[in-house]
C-alpha cells in the first residue's frame, strides 16, 4: 500500500520550495527595476547576469 502520508509530504516541500524560488526571482527583478529607474538606464543596455 502506498504511504500517502509520505506522498503528500513530498509534494508540499516541493511547493514550498517552488514558491521560494520564484519569490526570490521576483524579489530580484524588482530591485533590478528599481536601481535601473534610480540610474536612468534605458532597457536597451545590457546589465549583469543573475544566477539563482
């Protein structure tokens, strides 16, 4: 018999982790948004890139 318990752990640590990450992918975009718009550069100019 399966162990659902087990299962259903899985699958939310897995969700949690998830939303971590995208959270944190927003996180940075916003303060990448927010330094471009304090430096006036434009979207054409190449800035560095982010590894999560």
């Amino acid at each position: 018999m399966p162990d659902y318990k087990e299962m259903y752990l899985i699958m939310v640590r897995a969700t949690e982790k998830a939303l971590r990450i995208l959270i944190e992918a927003q996180q940075t975009c916003e303060e990448l948004a927010m330094a471009e718009d304090e430096t006036g550069r434009t979207d054409g100019e190449k800035s560095e890139s982010i590894t999560i």
